[in-house]
C-alpha cells in the first residue's frame, strides 16, 4: 500500500527535478547564446588586433553593437585605446568596468596580442533586444512550472482532497442517519483504510439501528397489546363497581367500592395514555389537512374561558388578525393544546395567568403557551419530554399523572414536521413553544 507520504514525497521530488532541469535549461541557452555572440565577434576581434598592431591604427573598422565596448590597455591595463566610449585619460579600466553596472548587464572578455604587448578588453552588452531574450527564457521557465505546479495541485487534490471531502460528506450523511452510504474512491493510500473502516462502521451502525428499530417497534407492539387487554377487565371493573355503589351498602365497603373505581379510573387512564403513546410510533397514515391554524386554536381555547373564569385564572389571547394556513391532523393538534392548558391548571395553584400567542414566522409559525405558575426545574429540561417523566415533588405525587402527556404532545408536534420546546429563558413559570410549518 502507498503512503501519503510517499505520494507528497514523489510530488515535491518531481518540482524539484522540474526546477533543476528548468535552471540547467536556461543556463545552457544562455551561455549558447553568450557563445553564439561571442564566435560572431571574435574573428573581427582578432583581425582588428592584428591589424591595430600592423598599422597601429584605430578602432574604426570593428563591427561590435552599439552597446559593446573595447579597451585597448598595455600589461600594465593602462588604456591606450577605447571603441564605443569615450577615452579619459583618468579613468583606470576599473572605473570602465563599474561604468557597465549601470542599466544593463554586460559579459567582459579580454583577448591577448601574440606579443603580448595589448591587451583588448572586450564588453558584450545587454540591453534592450539582447536582453529580451533571456527575459523570454525565464518568463517561459517560470509559466511551465506553474502549469506543472497548478497540474500537480490537481492531481494532488483527485488523490488526497477529493477522497477527503467524500469521507466527511459520507460521514455527514451517517449522522443524520442515512446508513445507506457508499464512499467512492481508490488512492492505494492510506484514506482507502479510513474508507474501508467507516464503512463498516456505517454497517454496524445499520444493523445497530436496525435491532433498535425492531425492539422499539416489539416493544410498542407490546404496549399496545398489553394496554388494550388490561382495557377490557378494567371497564368491567369499573363497571361492577359503579353498580355496586348504587347498592345500599355499609360505610366502610362503600369506601372500598369507591377507593376501587378511583383506582380503576387512573389504571384506564395510563392504559389509554399508553396505547396513544405506542400508537403514535405506528406508521400509520398521519393524515393532516389545510387549516387555519389560527381560528382553530381561537375555538378550543374559547371552550376553555368558563373553566378560567371558574378557576379565577386569568388568560391573555394575541393572535394575527389574519388566516395562516398549515397542514394540521386538528385533533392530535387541540390535544396538545389540551395538553398544555390542563397541567397549566393542574400543576399551578391559582392565581395565574395564562398566556396564548400566535407568532407568524418566515416559514413556521408558532403558538405560544406561557403560564406564570411554579415552573419546571431547569435539570428537567432537557428531559421533561421523555416518557414518565415526571417532575418529583410531593403536590406532584398526590396528583398522580402519568408522565406521558408532554412525549404524547412531542411526537404530535414531530408528526407535523415541527416541533415542542420549553423557554430556558422564560423567567416565572413554564413558556412552551409549539412550532408547525406553513404550508
Ligand atoms: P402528565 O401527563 O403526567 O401530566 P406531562 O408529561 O404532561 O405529564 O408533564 C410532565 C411533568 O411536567 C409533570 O409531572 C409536571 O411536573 C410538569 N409540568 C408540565 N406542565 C407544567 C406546568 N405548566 N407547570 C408546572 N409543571 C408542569
């Protein structure tokens, strides 16, 4: 199996190789083209030594470019003689050659007299034209090293990005629960490793669900069975025992009778309780309908106003002057309302008030419902939706409840594509935030 490491390593040995040969390359064109100049000038140079010393004449007849120069010195580089420039008597050859610094580069070559009395100093310069050349050759150097370098990034991303990007886009759609991924790539490098173990840690993950999903779903079919079995010997038991109490009977069986039809009353209640909330798991159609949610919860909550009024609880309505339509199953949406208003009334002592607000939002709108009561604890918030959960306390345990109510309400608002939540932040009180889309 390859490395990463190794892959980097080839990637950066390959630039490097590219830059050497690329330096090598320009080297050699310019000292070809250095010579090329060179072997044009050289027969010139030795025919002008040849004929500066036959006739000792002067530099006229050299043919060199406007921006060469020669210096005839003796052995001892006294200028003697100067083509191209100007002779000063109080320049050394020194100063001429700090004089070619100036704007422009120049190659010096110094040609012997077979006597040796002359030296000719030879200067190519490079301006202008000359010099373009060599700008053309690094200009072209540096353009195939970016396109090697932008071809290698490339190749670089298809083996080491790319497979990173579909590891997280795959590890993504795990966490939101797609089990159903598959990874597609092959690098023979290590991220075929990370590749191969998500996927089985995605088929773990699956197989894991799935035996939850199947005990749920036992689980649930269990409760539903249990709950409308236990329904049938409790409504007989009720019965019985309402018959019974319309008996003249001594006090003291009569308070059984009576301690037997309350019981029996809670015991239905829990079993109704819980065959909705196993029902709710079933995927039955949840069949929802257009509704003005507005005028909806307007006419369950007027149901309520003589019990407020009964019940010295004051309410408070705030609701759009406007229709906003939203795709409702109405009765599992009033028995969350229901649900709301009775612990309101049920877990608070009056005086309180209760509060009902119904806020249209971009896509969502939401309904409000805030008493000013005991309130839940905060170290119940992140629970109180669960099943049987029931805040502990001693008022709580006399009144009994079954602890589903709240869950019952979730799953319906989940139902809906929404959602139920309880204001952290809400100061006196519970603030429970229903949230439904528009449709
Ligand atoms: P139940 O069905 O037994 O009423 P819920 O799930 O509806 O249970 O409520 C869970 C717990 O939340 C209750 O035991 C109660 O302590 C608390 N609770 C719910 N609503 C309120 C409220 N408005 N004010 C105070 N406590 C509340």
């Amino acid at each position: 199996m390859k490395k990463i490491a190794n892959q980097l390593l080839k990637g950066y040995l390959l630039n490097l190789g590219l830059i050497i040969c690329l330096a090598v390359v320009l080297y050699l064109s310019y000292n070809h083209y250095m010579n090329s100049q060179l072997d044009e000038y050289e027969l010139d140079v030795t025919q002008i030594m040849a004929d500066y010393l036959r006739d000792n004449t002067s530099l006229e007849e050299l043919k060199i470019g406007q921006n060469d120069f020669i210096l005839v010195t003796d052995k001892n580089m006294n200028i003697l003689d100067v083509k191209n420039k100007t002779l000063d008597e109080h320049k050394t050859l020194i100063d001429y050659q700090l004089e070619t610094s100036d704007g422009g580069s120049h190659s010096y070559y110094v040609f012997e007299t077979q006597d040796g009395r002359y030296l000719f100093h030879l200067f190519l310069g490079f301006y202008l034209e000359d010099i373009r050349i060599i700008y053309i050759l690094v200009i072209s150097a540096l353009i195939l090293f970016i396109v090697f370098a932008f071809l290698h990034a490339r190749r670089t991303s298809q083996t080491i990005v790319t497979p990173i990007h579909k590891l997280v886009s795959g590890v993504q759609e795990m966490q939101k629960g797609n089990y159903n991924i598959h990874i597609d790539y092959e690098t023979n490098t290590e991220l075929d490793e990370i590749k191969n173990a998500i996927h089985q840690l995605n088929h773990s993950l699956a197989q894991e669900t799935e035996h939850r999903q199947r005990l749920e779903s036992e689980r649930n079919e269990l409760i539903l069975s249990l709950s409308h079995d236990i329904k049938t010997p409790l409504t007989n038991i009720i019965g019985y025992a309402q018959s019974l109490s319309m008996k003249t009977l001594e006090p003291e069986i009569r308070q059984s009778i009576d301690t037997i039809y309350k019981y029996g009353l809670i015991a239905t209640h829990l079993t109704d309780e819980l065959f909705d909330f196993a029902k709710m798991d079933q995927n039955d159609l949840f069949i929802t309908e257009q509704t003005d949610i507005v005028e909806a919860t307007k006419v369950k909550l007027t149901d309520y106003i003589v019990e407020f009024d009964t019940l010295q609880i004051q309410y408070d309505f705030i609701f759009p002057e406007k229709q906003i339509y939203c795709q409702l199953h109405l009765m599992n949406y009033l028995r969350v309302l229901d649900n709301l208003i009775q612990n309101a009334i049920k877990y608070n002592q009056p005086p309180i008030k209760i509060k009902f607000q119904i806020i249209e939002l971009d896509q969502h709108v939401q309904i409000i419902v805030e008493d000013d009561g005991i309130g839940i604890p905060l170290n119940y918030h992140s629970t109180i939706f669960d099943p049987m959960i029931r805040v502990e306390n001693s008022r709580n345990r006399a009144l009994g409840g079954t602890g589903l109510g709240l869950s019952i309400a979730k799953k319906i608002m989940i139902k809906h594509q929404g959602n139920i939540t309880l204001d952290p932040n809400h100061q006196k009180g519970c603030r429970f935030i229903l949230e439904i889309p528009k449709s």
